[in-house]
C-alpha cells in the first residue's frame, strides 16, 4: 500500500480503510449496485460481475505495493436489465450504504483514471436521506479529458447545473491517466477539496447559504463508480451519436477491453477536534 495518506494522517483516527488486498471486493465493506432507475441519461447497466469489478494483485497493476480495486467497462450489445431497459454497455457501481458512513473528516482515495471522451467514473458520498435534501459530495469527477477533474457538492437550491463546481487542471506531464490522491476534508463548515494535498476547491457554509441551506452535518456513505456518457460528459463534448455524450473512438477502447480505473486503496479518517464535533452531532 502507498502510505502517503497514512503518514499525513499519523495523528488521526482511521475510520475507514480498504487497499484490496483480499484478491477479491471484500463485500463486509461494500455494496455491489445493479442499475434500477436510469439517471442523467448514462448510457451503461451496472451489473454484479468479475467482469466489471474485480481485484488485480500488485505484480499485475503499475504503482500498486498490494492489491487494487479494477472497475472496467465492457460493450455488451442489447443488456437487459430486470427493469426490461436496454444497455450497450455494463459497468461496475460499489458503496458503502448501510455498512459505513460518517460525519467528519477526511475521505481520500489512491486512483488512476483512463484516457476517453465521455467517461464519467467518480468518487462520491451521499446521505441517507432523499436527495438533495440529504447532500452530496463529488471529491473526484472526470469526463475523459486527461487535463482535468472536477469536485462538486449539491444540496438544496444548488443542484444539477446550479451545484458548487470547480475545475482542476493538470500539467502536461502529469495529467489524470497518472496516479494521484483524490481528498475532501470535511468539516462542520466547509468542505475542503484536495488533490495530491493540493487545495483545488472550497465550499463554506455562507457559500451554500447564499442559494440554500448547508446539508453537510450529518452521516454520508461513500460510492465509486463507472458511468459511460450521459449529461456532464455531453456539456463537455456535445456528441450525440453514436451514443450521449460517447463518441465512436471512445466506444472502441471499450470494445477492446481497453478501458479501467484503477483504485489503490480508499481511507477515511477523523483528526481529534472534528471527533469531539461529530459525536455531539
């Protein structure tokens, strides 16, 4: 495991922890999501499959010192989901509803993200409750474009295209196909986004204030997936065929078995203060 995170964080409590070292997903900690409803008009199922979510070792991953979590995308022509729906594609959606969530601290995961238009993986955490009265947070957002990622977060009166959103761009040399540590720490008032220890982004309560009320004071679980097109990728590129907001030369690498994220490990983890705050929460 790279220990970057745990040398940063040597003084806090960890409350959670998963470097995919088992071989394969350690389900005592995750969920695995099979597509029901259909939002933002992605164009993937997610489905339970060795497929789409699988554990690599270290000697078959480069950068990994353990195992690492594998979501890949596969075309799949005609899926049918138990809703009758139809996919071209199937992809992988893991959280940790009902199994872990937390209010403070800091959340931070290891991942490398592939080169494509109109890929749409994230690292995210949701509330418990109805959205978006329960709050959002996007710590990663990526649409295939290596030069940049995005953090976001979405409560009430500021959602969808209203949301509290920012844009980070890499350097040339090292851009978002290359390993980098994905953070928010998340306090009582303020969400502080991170890559690599870098501040990108931050959100503070009268932030929020101003379009409606802060949605961040009470428990969130913790969500990666792999979403192919759908809305956000189709603000960035516009293309329509042959599927929203995936193009051709995209649909390819997928065809080729060519497309992964990569996530070495994924780490929550609460300093003293933020503890004395969360428990009288």
């Amino acid at each position: 495991m790279s220990n970057e995170l745990v040398q940063n964080h040597a003084n806090s409590e960890v409350l959670f922890f998963d470097d995919f070292t088992l071989g394969e997903l350690d389900r005592s900690k995750w969920n695995v999501r099979i597509t029901g409803a259909v939002y933002n008009q992605e164009q993937q199922a997610y489905v339970d499959s060795s497929e789409t979510l699988y554990v690599s070792a270290s000697d078959q991953t480069r950068g990994v010192h353990n195992g690492a979590l594998i979501i890949q995308p596969r075309y799949c022509p005609g899926f049918a989901t138990p809703e009758g729906n139809r996919f071209d594609f199937i992809s992988g959606r893991i959280d940790t509803r009902g199994k872990f969530d937390f209010t403070y601290g800091t959340a931070a995961a290891r991942i490398m993200l592939p080169a494509g238009a109109g890929f749409w993986p994230a690292f995210w955490m949701l509330g418990n409750g109805q959205w978006p009265e329960s709050g959002e947070i996007d710590v990663l957002e990526y649409v295939g474009e290596p030069d940049w990622v995005s953090a976001a977060a979405h409560g009430p009166g500021y959602f969808g295209e209203a949301g509290l959103v920012n844009n980070m761009y890499f350097p040339t040399a090292d851009d978002a196909t290359a390993w980098h540590v994905y953070a928010v720490d998340w306090s009582p008032d303020q969400l502080h986004f991170k890559v690599d220890g870098v501040t990108i982004f931050r959100i503070t309560r009268s932030m929020t204030d101003f379009f409606g009320p802060w949605v961040f004071d009470d428990n969130k679980y913790l969500i990666l997936n792999f979403a192919l097109g759908g809305i956000y990728p189709f603000k960035t590129n516009g293309i329509r065929n042959p599927y929203y907001g995936l193009p051709e030369p995209t649909v390819q690498i997928i065809r080729e078995d060519k497309v992964r994220v990569v996530v070495d490990w994924v780490q929550v983890s609460r300093n003293r203060s933020h503890k004395d705050v969360a428990d009288r929460v």
